[in-house]
C-alpha cells in the first residue's frame, strides 16, 4: 500500500511528464487534460511516431534514462501517460 506522500509525488511525477509532453510537443491543451489511462498515440492524445521519438528524447534527458527507439517495451512504456510515468519512477537516475 502507497502512503499519502508516495501517491503526491506520483502525482507530482505525472503532472510534471504532462508538462514535458505539451511543452515539448508545443501542444493546443492543457497538462492536466491529459487522462493518465488514455493512449498517448491514435485516437488518445493523437501523437505520431515522430512525437513519441521526441517525448523520448526530452524524457531521457530531463530523467537520465535510456529509451532505445528499438526498445521491445517501448509500446507499453508510450502507451499512457500513467505507464511513462511509472517506467520513469522506476528507471530514473537518481
């Protein structure tokens, strides 16, 4: 079970991704419309492959994480703003 405190940084974690996407996208909505559980690309928030590849960039940088363009979970991580999120938590350097 998550405490109080676990749950806000997760919270604050998701707030600041969603932030990164629509700042580095220079996206027409607002980080706090995006739906943790909706799909980043298609019909979701409708990002292409090319979106994807920079949301990947400025994520790596911003968290010193390793995303490969090749990656096999690379469908799972991108899939949600919730599951970038949670690859981000657990993978970031500290």
């Amino acid at each position: 079970m998550k405490t109080e405190s676990a749950v806000a940084g997760d919270d604050f974690l998701q707030a600041e991704v969603a932030q990164l996407i629509v700042q580095s996208l220079n996206l027409d909505v607002a980080p706090g419309d995006i739906k943790p559980d909706e799909p980043l690309y298609g019909e979701g928030l409708g990002l292409d492959s090319i979106d994807i590849l920079e949301i990947a960039l400025v994520v790596s940088k911003r968290y010193g994480l390793q995303l490969r363009a090749d990656g096999e979970d690379n469908h799972r991580i991108f899939s949600s703003l919730r599951n970038l999120t949670d690859h981000i938590k657990t993978h970031k350097a500290a």
